[in-house]
C-alpha cells in the first residue's frame, strides 16, 4: 500500500513539473531559421549580402523571435524564455546597429533625417531599453510589451520610403542630430514608462474586465480613426503610389491623390463593430450588474481578432500593387503598401494589443508573481519619465533654437511643435502632480499611458495626418 501511494505521489510529482520549455524553443527556433534560410536563398540570388534591407531583415527575425518568447514566458513563467528572448534582442540590436551604421555611412550624416530614420533610430532604442530595464531593473516580462512594438516598427520601416536623398537645406545642420537624438531617446523612454504603467494595472490588481473594455475601446478608436477613409458604396480610399519615384502622388502642395478600392470599406466596418461589441457587453453587464454577460465579451474578443485578421489580410491583398480609380482625376493609378504604413500599422497593433489582453485573461495569476511589486513598479515609472522629461525639455529647446535659425522664428505653431508641446504639458503635470500632491499609484500610470499615446499621436499621426513645416519627419 505503502509503495503505491509513493508511486501515485511520485507521478503526480512529475505531472506537476512545469515544462522545460523545449517546445516552444525548438518552434521558434525553426521559425527564425526557415526566415534566415530564405533570406539567404535571396542573398545568394541577388549577390548582395551586407546591405541595409538585409540587415533589417536579420532585426526583424530576431525581434520577432524574442516577443514570442518573452509572450512564452508570461504565459509559462519558463525562465529559460528569458534568457533566449534576451539573447535574441541583443542579436536584433546588434543587426539594428549595423543597418543604422550602414544608413550613416551611405547617407553621410546620422540617421534621423526621415521617418524611416527616425524609426530606425527609435526601435534601436526601444530594444536597448528593454535589455536595461530587464537586467538592471528585473522586469523579465517588459519585453512581451516593448519587443511587439519593435517588430510593428521594423514592419513600418519596410513601408516607408528608404532611398537615401540629398538634405533639405532646412535638415542641413548639426542642430538635427541633437534634436532628433533628443527625441528618440525621450520617445524610447516613454515607451518603457507606458510598458512599466500597463505591468504596475496588472500588479495593483484592476479588474480584467477593466482591462477588456480598455482593449475594445483602443482597437475601436484604431478603426474609427481609418473610417475617415470609408466611402460611400463601401469603398475605401488609399494614397496613390509613383512605382517610379517611389513616393506619394501629389495633386498640389500637401495635397495627396487618393484611390478607391471597392467594398474593401465593408470588411472594416465589420471588423469596427466586431471590436466594438466586448465594450458594449461589457457596459451592459456593468448596467444590469450580470457578470455573466462578460464571458460572451470575451468570447466575442475572439471573434474581433479573427476579423482583425480577415481586415489585415483583405487589406494586404487589395492594396499591395493594385490599380483603382480616383475620384479626383482621370485614369486608373497604382496602390501599394508603401503608400498607407500607418493603416498598416495600426491593423497590426490591434490584433497585437487584442492578443496581450488574451495572454491576461490566461495567465493573469502568473503574470502577477513575475512582476515585481507594485511599489517598485510604480518608482519605475517615476525614473523612466524623470528620465524622459528633461529630454523632452531639451528637445524642444534645440528646435526652438535650429528652427529661429532656419526660419527666423522660435515658434511658428506647426502641428509638430504644438503636439510637442502638448506632450511635454501631459509628462509635466505628471510631475507636478507626483511632486506637490503626491500622486501615486494608479493616477500616475493613468498619466504615463496617455503620455504615451499623445508621444505616438506626435511621432505618427501628425506626421502623416497634420503636414506642416515638419513634413519631411
């Protein structure tokens, strides 16, 4: 009896081992290795190996490879993620560094000249950061949240035109490598505050329904901001693309060809009320106090991200080098990717955003014990935009200074600079509120999140939706 029940103990011993973690090692593994060897069979074709596409390529594989293990380890808990994740991201950061040195090289001057620049400048700093804030502060789990962000940002670079030109003469200055130096850097740490205020909600115990209604609220903004693009009879309205030039067609200065591609407008509608449907079960239930209703809004979260998916792929299909008409001029011109990033962007960051708050709803109870407390979380924060603040500061001064002296005024109230000054009135009263009123706790990461929401707003959507004298960033 005796050696039956320590067999029955021994195996259920064994049952309860957490995996070691080889399965998902080797799927990621064969992963990146089946995007290297196809990336050589294209080296080996074209000829050329080092060159900046492919060396984005590498980043890309790796990044990519490190945010499945780092999601591995929140959902696992298995310490060994970490440590391939972290090797990962220091392969990635050292192909990022070479394809930054390379752009430098080629375009004689550092790389923050354009969007693309500034990007390839911003998602370096991003993965430095993470490899920081993992080592030296021990928040392991920070790269399930930065390392996605990262690949969305490699992604984007793919979109936006590369091609090395010649400096605006308004760019000619040593003041653009201080200014735009200034911004990644306050960017990044922005970025790692809105990571370390998502982790510090989870840690201080927010409901998961709260955290549902925010993940439909955001991914329904997402589409409602791109419903400026429905047209009527369900069409859906793309820039047109130079294949030629590679760039944007203008009809005038700051004016842009749009194209209409048919019934693609449907799918996005479907998906906006797919999105939308968690947030609307979830105030019913909040309203009729059933909390029954909340298990539909998340199974209807499932629903949304397989919409998600049919949008993205529908969008992918329909713009990448197709030819529609416009309603502005006569003829039939061509679409391409290049030519709508952002839309592709913000697809993709739906579908990732809706995928963490499925790894919440899972693994909300490890989540928690990987963290670190809630009180070092919340000093994190506090470091992070202490750090970002006085950078913000020092950006805007330097473009205050270059621009009285390319244009002859400090301030001219472009849409660049009034949102960089917004930016810098939301981290400020973070700071004055934390300072005078001693502001803790769920307020500050309150603060930090929408922070970094205008930061995003600023680096992307004036960018591409308020043209100014920064048009050319």
């Amino acid at each position: 009896m005796a050696q039956a029940t320590l067999r029955m103990k021994t195996q259920t011993d064994v049952e309860a081992q957490p995996s070691n973690g080889n399965a998902l090692l080797v799927f990621v593994g064969l992963g990146m290795a089946f995007l290297l060897i196809v990336a050589l069979l294209g080296v080996a074709k074209s000829g050329h190996l080092y060159s900046e596409s492919n060396l984005l390529y590498l980043a890309l594989t790796f990044y990519a490879g490190a945010a499945a293990l780092y999601m591995g380890f929140g959902v696992t808990g298995t310490e060994r993620y970490v440590k391939f994740a972290s090797i990962a991201t220091m392969i990635g950061l050292l192909a990022n560094t070479l394809a930054a040195g390379h752009r430098w090289y080629e375009a004689g001057h550092p790389p923050f000249a354009s969007l693309y620049e500034m990007l390839l400048s911003f998602v370096w700093t991003v993965a430095l950061l993470t490899l920081i804030c993992e080592r030296k502060f021990k928040v392991q789990i920070i790269g399930s949240v930065t390392m996605p962000l990262a690949v969305t940002g490699v992604i984007l670079m793919q979109l936006l035109p590369s091609d090395v030109r010649p400096l605006v003469p308004a760019l000619q200055s040593t003041w653009l490598h201080i200014h735009v130096t200034l911004a990644m850097l306050a960017y990044a740490a922005c970025a790692m505050s809105f990571a370390l205020a998502m982790m510090f909600l989870i840690k201080d115990n927010m409901k998961t329904d709260t955290f549902l209604a925010a993940t439909s609220a955001t991914v329904t903004a997402i589409y409602l901001a791109m419903m400026v693009r429905f047209e009527r009879w369900g069409g859906f309205s793309v820039i047109a693309w130079n294949p030629q030039e590679k760039q944007e067609v203008f009809l005038g200065r700051n004016v842009r060809l749009f194209l209409t591609i048919p019934d693609l407008g449907w799918i996005f509608v479907i998906s906006l009320v797919a999105a939308a449907a968690p947030l609307a079960l979830y105030a019913l239930a909040k309203s009729r106090k059933d909390e029954s209703l909340l298990g539909f809004a998340n199974q209807a979260i499932f629903v949304s991200i397989l919409l998600q998916a049919v949008a993205l792929a529908a969008f992918i299909f329909k713009v990448k080098t197709g030819v529609y008409m416009s309603p502005d001029a006569d003829g039939t011109f061509v679409s391409d990717l290049a030519a709508s990033p952002f839309i592709l962007a913000g697809l993709i960051s739906g579908i990732l955003i809706s995928l963490l708050y499925l790894l919440l709803l899972w693994r909300r109870q490890d989540l928690e014990r990987l963290l670190p407390s809630s009180d070092a979380l919340d000093k994190l924060i506090y470091k992070t935009i202490g750090i970002g603040f006085p950078l913000l500061t020092l950006m805007i001064a330097a473009g205050a200074y270059w621009a009285n002296r390319t244009w002859g005024s400090y301030w001219s109230w472009d849409p660049k600079e009034t949102w960089a000054a917004i930016t810098w009135l939301v981290y400020a009263g973070y700071l004055h509120m934390r300072i005078t009123r001693g502001w803790r706790g769920r307020r500050a990461a309150y603060f930090a999140i929408l922070g970094f929401a205008v930061v995003m707003f600023t680096f992307f959507g004036v960018t591409y939706l308020l043209p100014g004298l920064h048009a050319y960033a």
